[in-house]
C-alpha cells in the first residue's frame, strides 16, 4: 500500500505477471487536491493494485514498440500502400486501448499497450508520407507538416492533464477509453476520403538493416 511518505510498502513483493488487477479509489496517496500533470507511470502504479500489493504499470509498454518498428512501418507503407498501413495503425491503436481497458490482468495492460505501441508506429511515417503526396507545393506542404507537429506537441501537453482529471475521479483504466472513438472516426474518415499512394519504382523491405534497427532499440 502507498504510505503516504514516498515510498510503497512491500513494493519488493512481486507478483505474477498474469494476476488480477483490482482498481483502487484514487486520492489514498496524499497527493494535493486539484488536477495536476501527472507522472502516467508513476500514477497507475499509486492507483492499481494486485491482489492488495501495488505493481508498477509502465508506459514503456507502448514506446518500446513504437521505437522499434517505427521504420520499419514506415517502408511498408512505401511498398504496399501508406493509406492501407495507417488505417492499419488506427485499428490496432483502437483495440490495443479497448484491451487495456477491459484488461483484467497486468499482462493484458501490456499486451494493450504493445498493441497500441504498434499502432502508432504505423501512424507517424505514413501521416508524414500521406501529406507529402496529397500537398506537392513545397511551401504548402511546409504548412501542412508544422500543423502535423503542433497536434503532436498539443497532444503531449494535453496528455498528463487530461489523465491527471481522470485518475483524480475514476479508475486508472478509463485513460484509456478516449483513443476508442477518436481512433475509429478517423478510421472511418480515411477508409472513405484518404487518397492511397505509395513510393514509385520496385522499393523492397531491406530485413537486415530492420533488424539492425530492432537491435539498436
């Protein structure tokens, strides 16, 4: 249990990867009162519990997948289809969140989060390559690509808040519930009106220098 003074009680304690998560009120941790950017990491491991002990719930699970494949993502959007490769990452951002929400044990967190890892290395190359083909003007495109950067950094900023609101009133897993519809409307959007392209010429997926980059994340 969390005991108020910085540190978990019995945190040494390791459980099984596979026991039941149990969602813990929030506010046992005497953290301030009012919404405040928070820690994800630090967070969920203050607000889940298994089986009574606390456990850790890292955001890792996402970013490692993201790293790792990232590039790799990215030609095979070249080669068979970016429109095809990012309606592909939407779809596994969508499960991946819905999996983390219904998860009832550590390993389905993960699994949710790996999944979602997976979606958004499908999303930031062919985003770049999608306004690339749909804006040939270069001045134009500069335009397109800062607006492409500045919802990514809002979408940092936002992030912790909106999280921090949401672990100050429901349980850890319902951060998890806002990329659902956000992801499937989009989905919808692209399946409908995003023009498919991909890059000109015989491009082939080059797999040892993808495992070299597997390697090096």
């Amino acid at each position: 249990m969390w005991n108020g003074r910085g540190r978990l009680a019995g945190a040494g304690d390791e459980p099984d990867a596979g026991q039941r998560v149990e969602d813990e009120p929030s506010g046992r941790d005497g953290r301030p009162a009012g919404v405040q950017p928070v820690d994800l990491g630090g967070a969920l491991a203050r607000s889940s519990t298994v089986r009574g002990r606390p456990r850790g719930i890292s955001s890792s699970g996402s970013v490692l997948p993201m790293a790792a494949l990232i590039l790799t993502a990215g030609v095979f959007g070249d080669v068979h289809g970016r429109k095809k490769v990012y309606i592909a990452g939407l779809a596994m951002c969508a499960a991946g969140a819905a999996l983390a929400l219904s998860a009832g044990s550590i390993a389905m967190v993960w699994a949710g989060q790996a999944l979602s890892g997976l979606g958004a290395a499908a999303l930031l190359p062919t985003t770049l390559a999608l306004i690339s083909h749909a804006v040939p003007d270069p001045r134009e495109r500069g335009r397109f690509i800062g607006l492409w950067a500045t919802s990514l950094m809002t979408a940092l900023a936002c992030g912790p808040i909106i999280a921090g609101v949401i672990l100050d009133h429901a349980a850890w897993r319902w951060i998890y519930l806002l990329p659902i519809p956000i992801s499937l409307i989009a989905l919808a959007v692209a399946a409908r009106l995003l023009p498919g392209s991909r890059a000109a010429g015989t491009r082939r997926l080059d797999w040892p220098g993808q495992l070299t980059a597997w390697r090096r994340s």
